[in-house]
C-alpha cells in the first residue's frame, strides 16, 4: 500500500506548508501530487504515524490469521488423535527420545520439564531404563527432577524402588511429605523397612517414621511408644497421633502422660489419640484440656470429645462450673454437639441441668436449640397425625 | 496553534498505544514460556495421590455471600463436591436481604449451634452458626452487613485448615479445583504464600459447567463472549508472565488461596478499599519484599471454574467501573512502591505496569479519542489514514486475543471448535463493539475514586434456571 495515499488533508491555506519549515505533527506537508519530495513525506511525523500504523496492521493481521489457523488445526488435530494414555506401550523410536530426554541435564526451565515429563512416561511404562534414570534423577541438585523421580518411584513400586524411597526420606531428595504419599500409596509393601526409621539419628526421618506406621496397627507399638519420650517434640505428636490406633496399657499410658506434655501441638494430637485409643476412660482427662492456655489444643479437645459421643457426657457435667470460661463453653458446646442439649431440650424441657448447660453456653445457645427442638417437635407432630 | 498541539496530543496517545501494545507482546511471550512450563510440571503431577493422601495439605475454603439467592446453591456444591482429602466450606452470609439464608437452610439442612471461635479479627456481630446434617463439611455463618472483607474475616475466624481458599458466591468450580490450586503448594508450602488460577465466564455457570470437558459451550451472545476474551487475555496474557516475573499482583477474589498465617500475620482483608482482592495482593508483596523474606504467589493457567459474568450493558459498566475503581485506590494507596528497587521486580515493573495501563488508561484512551475525531473533524487527518490506524488497533488486540486463545486452548482443550472460531472472528471487532463500554466504564470508576466513592455497586445477578 503506497504510503502517500494516506497523507493527510490540507484543505486550508495556513496549513499548506512544506515539512522543511518544521516537523511540528500539527503541520502538514504537500502530498506528492502537489510537487512534494519523498524526503518531505520522510519528515513528517504524521506520515510517520500513518506509516507505522501500516506496519503495525499488515504484521498484527499476518499474527492474527496465523494464530487463528493453529489455534484451529492444533484443536482439531488433538480432537482427532485425543491425549495419549501416559500408561500406554511406548514405541521403540518415542522411547530412544525420552530416555535421551530423560538423561540429559536441563539448563532451562522447559528442557527440566520436558525430562521430568519423560521420566514419568517411562517410568508409567516400565521401560528397562526407568530404573537407572530415575537413580540418577533421585540425587539430581534441582529439587523439581528429585521430586519427579519419586513419583516415578512410586508408580513402579517395585521392592529396590520402595528402598530408594526410603533412602531418599532419610536423605531429604525431595519435600519429605511427598515421599511419604509415596510409601503411603505402596502400603502396604514399605513395612519392613519402616521400622528402621524409628532409630534414625534423625528427628525428622523419626517423625515419618511414626507417622508412615499409621496404617500397619500390628507393627511397633513397643518403638513407638519409646518414641513419646523423644526429645523431639515433633517425634512425640507423630508417635501419640500413630498410637491413637493401637491397643495395649503402655500405649495408653503414653498416651495420656501427652496430654500434659510442654509442647502445645504435642496435647492436641494426645487428646484425639486419647479419645480414639481410650474411648470414654480418657473423658476426664481430655476435658481438663477445654481449659488449655492454646486454642488449638482445646479444639482438639472438643473434637475427641464429641467422637466419644453420650458417653462423654459424665466427664463434661462437671465443667460446666468450671472457672474457666472456655472450659465452660467448651463444655456445652460438646453437650449441644452430640445431640445431649437437644435431648433435654425434647424430653425434659424444665430439667435445672438443661439450663446449667444454657448458663454455661450462653444464651444463644438456648435460642440455637430451641429452634432445632421446634423443629423436631412439629416433625414429631406431624408423623402423629 | 490548535493544529500543533493536537498533532503532539495524537503522537503522544499513539505512541502510549504503541509502547503499551510492545509491552504486552512481551509479556505474551513469556506467558507463553510459563504456560509451557504449567502444563509439562501438570502433565507429570500426581494428582491421584494427592487426591488421596493425608498429607496433602487441607484447606478451609471461604464463600462471602451477600444476596446470592439465584447463586449461591450450585456454588456450594460444587464445593461440596471437590475432590480433595480434606476441606471444609464456610458460607458467610453477609447480611443479605434477600432469601439467600433460607435456600441454604431447605437445601442444605442447615440447624443453628452455637460454635465458640476464635476472634482473630474484629468484625460485625456474627447472628448464628450453622451446620449442615447432610454435610459434615459444610459450615454456614450469618452475621450482619459488613462487607466482603468483613465477611472473609468472619470465615477466617471459623476456619481450621493452613491454607484458605476465598471464592465468591457466583462461581460454581470444577471438581478437581482444588487439587489444581494446590498441587505447587505442597511442594513448597514455606515459600508459597498465595495461589490464584484461570477462570472463565458465563452467563449461568451452573449450565455451562454441566457440559462435559472438551464440549464446553461459550455463550452466543457477543456481551459474553467478549467478556470471556477479557477474562482469556488477563488471565494468559498478564497474570500468567506476572506470575513468571515475580510480580503476580491480582489474586484474583474467585478463587484466591492462601496462607492463614500470612493473613493472620496482616490484619486479614482490608475493610477500607472498595474490594478486597487487589489490595491483599499488593499488601503481601509490599510487606514480604520491605521484610527481605522468600516468598512466591502464582497465577496457574488451570481452568478452575466458571464464573457469571453481566448479561447486560448496565451491568458489565457497573462492574468495570467498580473494579477500576479499585485498582486506582490500591495503586495510589501503595505509590511508595512505584520505581522503588526495595520491591524489587514488584516495584520496579508491576506496580508502575498497573499504573500506565490501568490507572492513567481511562485518560489516556479517552484523549486518544477525542483526539482523533477532532484531527478528523478539522481535516488534520484523512479519514482513510484513521481508518488503517482503527484497523492496525484491532488487529494488534485480535492477534494478542489469539494468543490468550491458543494458551488456554492448549492448557485445558475446554471449549468446542466451533466456539473457539466464532471467538477468533469476534476478536478484532473488540474494538468497536466492546472496548468502547470498558473505557466508559473505566472512565466512570476513575471519576468516581477521585470522588472518594467507596460504595460496592453491586450488579444484579442473572436469571438463571431454578437449582435442582
């Protein structure tokens, strides 16, 4: 497109003037047709705008079709061919490239990607080189190829791969809670080698330890007990949250020697293993914990006690004259949560322990279960007629 | 005279327009390279795991709702319906007027307790608590009118979990929502502090996410579509070289996940801005880059859910113009961070980016076309040459559009073919037929932070087909 055909218009007199008497954008200068020079186009800015405005239309249009024609192919050719299944047999020529891939140390952002990608398709597939690639990406410096090598890991959950799994917890390759996922999601073949983590010099390789042996209830009650008197008090939460499913005196009475320990965090896992090992023989002990200096320790409180359910009653009566006001509503809150207050509030309305309970919740807990009672009432009313 | 200093207004408003435009076509390519990288470390996540396991990190996901009857129950089951280990919903009901409390009572089974919770923040009288019997998870507070803010704090209050969610009641997600949201999180929870991800529109997102994945229809109406563009180019052209430069400054208020801690550690969300997402945003970045410490917040390029957009002019205005409204008074709020080199990339490109494009735009559009008419009108311009410089303008959006398109496209393969063509062919008419409405509507929320308005201007929610 020529360019002198968007010159601009100079209609008036004043403003017929050649670009040589300046290069204001406001002037404008003579068109070609008019006896003007290319080089007095060249020095006008507006014809410089117009000519921009040129470039800028032809390069965006040519962008735009382009863009539109591979936004449109790219959708129809994977609507034909769809997502390939990552698990699906691999060719021998794509596999020589993603173990070529796979090998190789990335220097950018997407080549790290890429091998992490290609780890994990061959790894899917069980390809022969999985196992040495995903060794050497395991002690891999970047984190990201460390992490990938032990989802790999964990998707071929073979026995010398749970123990590079349980090497690379001890060692830190990778986020140390992703590797748990692993062995986790491979119970329950890791056992063997769970216990061994007990006695590491480790305190954090410890606290997986205790925290991995959740799901095998048969398995080292003895060390895990030991392990509540750990100098770690991340050790000690693990071992009491693990033991909250087991049976046994000495469980227990580790168990409730945690619920004073100096740690907060430590109470709150000792009072939901309490109430879940114990049952309601740990009633009165957890409800000492509504009164704790730590919110989160008297919710963990509330939580154990409302699993125990009617039986926790008895060990909540009492509090609701506690002097502490949390212990008090902490108390009632308990009682309106496993269905006490509504209880009361259905068969004996009038009862002086139904309006302790409302003294210690407040009134809105009145208001709250007097609404949830009408309720019910006009339910009951109403299956009667 | 006039002639003169027209002239110099022209090559200025164009030159901003050309710079501008540069500067986007930067930033497309390295949203390109991040989205790249997305959809590999995606492609390569265990989500099956992490959907399973008790390590993944829980989260308490937060739902302010202030008259949200037509709205609100597909949102919430959606929610209900995340697949995630373990999450809990807070419905705050924020003193709506209308029967928002009373759909979630019959739908959701709701009975009032009493529940003692923390006061980590001031906020309005909280009325009552409730509990759902069909959904252990599900906890609905109503307390009286105090705002969005006010209301996220009320359900950060309530939440146990490390990391909140905070979603708006007009949003119904997809199922895997969450787990998209988190996965960078748990391999880094010490650094990463906050998560937002991609969005996308529609008129009834109940309907529209009903569809299967790959045959998601893009409403026909070119109000919508061109809103749906929008969301594509913020989304994929911006927020997602943001996130790759280290400036990711629009934690969106649909889907923003963060850190308790660190909102417990800033006072929570700000009652004092007209809106509350900006803001925090730019308070995280301000406060961790003054402080030295190592922090990260992502935008991911994972279509999370669906969002409703205005179904009419009047709406679309309203909304723009609150949300201009609100980036004025979060960037001029936080101006010591303009060119600051203490914050880094933050002060040194985002929030001086956030001005020059967001804050001085309005002006600088609207000069450009009064300008422009006026150089026409006085025959300082032929109108040909006004016409190529209209056309070069909308091709160089279509062609940026395009881009947003193809990235998403790649990312999620959500929408059919179909729709995906008529977006392409709407993308250069963007400039006639949509974006005149947006510098209205930006103009208007200019104007009105100037004033000092701060009032929401809620817009009207859509008709939508009554919840089953």
């Amino acid at each position: 497109m020529p360019v002198r055909a968007w010159r601009f218009k100079s209609s008036h007199p004043h403003r017929r003037r050649s670009c040589t008497a300046g290069t204001s954008p406001g002037r404008i200068t003579r068109s070609r047709e008019s006896g003007g020079s290319a080089g007095d186009d060249d020095g006008d800015v507006y014809g410089l705008v117009v000519r921009v405005a040129v470039v800028v239309l032809a390069l965006s249009l040519t962008a735009w079709v382009a863009l539109s024609v591979a936004v449109l192919v790219g959708r129809v050719r994977y609507d034909l061919s769809r997502r390939e299944s990552p698990s699906r047999a691999l060719g021998e020529r794509e596999a020589r490239r993603l173990v070529r891939r796979a090998s190789r140390r990335a220097r950018t952002d997407r080549g790290t990607w890429l091998r992490i990608s290609a780890l994990r398709r061959l790894a899917r597939a069980r390809h022969p080189a999985a196992p040495r690639l995903l060794r050497t990406a395991l002690g891999d410096p970047d984190p990201r190829i460390s992490a990938a090598a032990v989802r790999g890991l964990g998707d071929l959950g073979d026995e010398w791969a749970i123990d590079l799994l349980l090497d690379a917890l001890r060692e830190e390759r990778a986020p140390r809670s992703r590797i748990a996922a692993q062995l986790e999601r491979l119970a329950p073949l890791p056992r063997a080698g769970l216990l061994p983590l007990l006695r590491d010099k480790d305190p954090a390789v410890r606290f997986w330890g205790a925290t991995l042996l959740a799901p095998y209830r048969e398995l080292g009650d003895a060390s895990l007990v030991l392990l509540t008197e750990d100098s770690d008090p991340n050790v000690r939460a693990a071992a009491v949250e693990t033991l909250g499913d087991r049976s046994g005196d000495a469980a227990a009475a580790a168990t409730l020697a945690l619920l004073h320990d100096p740690a907060w965090f430590v109470r709150v896992h000792a009072a939901r293993s309490a109430g879940r090992l114990l049952g309601a023989e740990a009633g009165p002990s957890i409800v000492r914990l509504l009164a704790d200096v730590r919110w989160w320790v008297r919710t963990a409180a509330k939580d154990a006690l409302r699993g125990l359910g009617p039986e926790a009653v008895s060990a909540l009566l009492p509090m609701l004259t506690d002097t502490d006001a949390f212990a008090r509503n902490g108390a009632a809150e308990v009682l309106q949560d496993i269905g006490f207050v509504d209880h009361l509030a259905l068969e004996r309305p009038d009862s002086p322990l139904l309006e302790r309970i409302y003294a210690a919740g407040g009134e809105r807990m009145r208001v709250a279960a007097e609404v949830r009672t009408g309720r019910r009432k006009r339910e009951r009313k109403a299956r009667a007629a | 005279m006039t002639g003169d200093l027209l002239g110099w207004v022209v090559v200025f408003c164009l030159g901003y327009l050309l710079l501008t435009n540069l500067v986007y076509v930067v930033l497309v390519f390295v949203a390109a390279f991040e989205n790249g990288v997305r959809r590999t470390e995606s492609a390569s996540e265990d989500y099956q795991t992490l959907a399973s396991s008790r390590f993944t990190i829980p989260v308490s996901v937060i739902l302010a709702a202030y008259n949200e009857e037509t709205a609100i129950v597909p949102t919430i089951r959606s929610l209900l319906a995340l697949d995630y280990p373990e999450h809990e919903v807070i419905v705050v009901n924020d003193g709506s007027t209308d029967a928002t409390l009373d759909r979630l009572r019959e739908t959701f089974l709701l009975e009032p307790y009493e529940v003692f919770v923390r006061r980590v923040f001031e906020t309005e009288e909280v009325h009552a608590v409730y509990r759902s019997a069909g959904h252990p998870n599900l906890v609905v507070v109503d307390k009286a009118n105090g705002g969005k803010a006010d209301a996220l704090n009320a359900g950060l209050n309530v939440a146990r979990y490390r990391y909140v969610c905070g979603v708006d009641a007009d949003t119904v997600f997809d199922p895997d929502a969450l787990l998209k949201g988190m996965r960078r999180v748990v391999h880094d929870p010490a650094r990463i502090v906050g998560v937002t991800s991609h969005l996308t529109i529609a008129l009834d997102p109940g309907r529209a996410m009903a569809a299967p994945h790959g045959r998601r229809p893009i409403d026909r109406r070119p109000l919508v579509a061109y809103q749906h563009l929008d969301y594509l180019r913020a989304f994929f052209n911006n927020r997602l070289a943001w996130s790759r430069l280290g400036f990711m400054l629009c934690s969106v208020g649909a889907f923003q996940i963060w850190r308790r801690d660190v909102l417990e550690e800033l006072g929570g969300y700000s009652r004092t801005f007209t809106c509350e997402d900006i803001e925090l945003t730019f308070r995280v970045h301000e406060r961790f880059l003054r402080e030295g410490r190592d922090y990260e917040i992502h935008c991911l390029p994972d279509n999370v859910g669906t969002t409703e957009g205005p179904d009419t002019v009047g709406k679309l205005v309203a909304q723009r113009e609150r949300w201009q409204r609100v980036i004025d008074e979060t960037v001029w709020h936080y101006r010591r961070m303009w060119f600051n080199p203490r914050y880094r990339s933050v002060g040194l490109i985002g929030a001086p980016f956030y001005l020059v494009t967001e804050v001085l735009a309005p002006a600088v559009e609207l000069t450009a076309l009064v300008s422009l008419v006026a150089a026409v009108a006085l025959g300082l311009f032929e109108p040909s040459a006004f016409l190529v410089l209209l056309a070069a303008i909308a091709f160089m959006n279509a062609a940026l559009t395009a881009c947003a398109i193809l990235l998403d496209d790649l990312q999620s393969r959500t929408y059919r073919t179909r729709d995906l063509a008529r977006l392409l062919l709407l993308a250069p008419l963007d400039l006639v037929l949509y974006r005149p409405l947006i510098i209205w509507a930006r103009l208007k929320g200019s104007w009105r932070f100037l004033r000092g308005d701060k009032a929401w201007h809620k817009f009207e929610r859509n008709a939508r087909a009554p919840a089953a």
